[in-house]
C-alpha cells in the first residue's frame, strides 16, 4: 500500500510541476540558496534534490550503491550550486576573483564562483584563470552538500588548488537546512 501511494503521489506531482511556469515566482524561497524570493524552478528543484538526497540515503544504509542513472545526481549537484553564493556572502571579493569547482564521476561538470558587483554569482564552466580550484568526486559533492561530511573530512577529499582559504566556505556549504 505504502509504494502504491508513493507511485501516484509522485505521478500526481510530476503532472502538476509540468503544468507549471518556472520562472514565475515560488511560493516559498528557497532559503539555504540566500533567496528571498526564488524562481518556482529553482523550489522544485530543492524538492527533487530533496528526495534523491534522503533516497541516496536509504540507498548507503542498505549497501545498495548509488542510484543507476547519473543524470539524476548531475541535476542535483546543478541545483546545489546554487548555495554557493550564500556560503560566499561574508567573504570579501574583488573583481577577477574566481572559484573552480570541478567534479569528477559519472555526474562530472565544472561550475565557477565569481565575484561580480560586490556580491557572488555561480554558473556552469569553469572560469579561465580561477584563484582557487575545489577538485572532488560526484559521490564527495553530493554528501557535502547535503551535510554529510564534516569539515576535516571535506578537507581530506577535495583537492585544493590555489588560494585555500578561499575554499573554506565552499567546504562549508550545505544546500539544505541545517
């Protein structure tokens, strides 16, 4: 009974999200990206991010592996990117200042932080010459992000290239609330 009613939540869910515009504005901001007010896909998103993460979860305790399609962590670590700008926020920038993040594996991508206007923005590709580089797997991103590694462990599996400091809060960045 339980995954029959899993099953049509989920139809029912996915019916309505593709009836919805995106860019209009989400009900609730998306709080953990420092948005006070967050585009409707970027809130759906955190809800898809949110289930693979508590799935993945269930996945490790039960020694079943990652989940089979990659894509599904390529969009969630597309969606927690969009932390990085909060975790950045107290960090004082100037401009040209650049962060690499590189991850490896099956849901590889390069994303850069940069800082533009006084503030922090986050997109995909790399920035030509960065400050910093963050270098980790997918499987290492996915668990950083959503709280699961603690600073020393963080620190033993990305590989930093670069100004280091800079990093620290990249280390410390959660995509969730925590």
């Amino acid at each position: 009974m339980l995954t029959d009613l899993y099953a049509r939540a989920s139809m029912d869910l996915a019916d309505f999200v593709e009836t919805s515009n995106p860019h209009v504005a989400a009900a609730f901001p998306v709080s953990w990206a420092g948005d006070t007010h967050s585009p409707r896909w970027l809130d759906i998103g955190r809800e898809f991010t949110e289930v693979w993460h508590h799935g993945s979860q269930i996945r490790d305790a039960v020694g079943a592996g990652p989940f089979s399609d990659a894509r599904w962590l390529r969009a969630v670590l597309q969606i927690a990117m969009h932390a990085l700008p909060e975790a950045y926020r107290d960090v004082p920038g100037r401009p040209g200042l650049s962060v690499a993040i590189a991850i490896t594996g099956g849901a590889s991508g390069t994303w850069s932080l940069q800082c533009r206007n006084g503030g922090w923005d986050v997109g995909e590709g790399g920035p030509i010459e960065p400050t910093t580089t963050a270098t980790m797997s997918d499987e290492v991103a996915w668990r950083l992000f959503f709280n699961a590694l603690a600073l020393p462990q963080a620190q033993s599996l990305v590989r930093v290239t670069g100004d280091a400091a800079l990093a620290l809060p990249l280390l410390r960045a959660r995509s969730v609330i925590v």
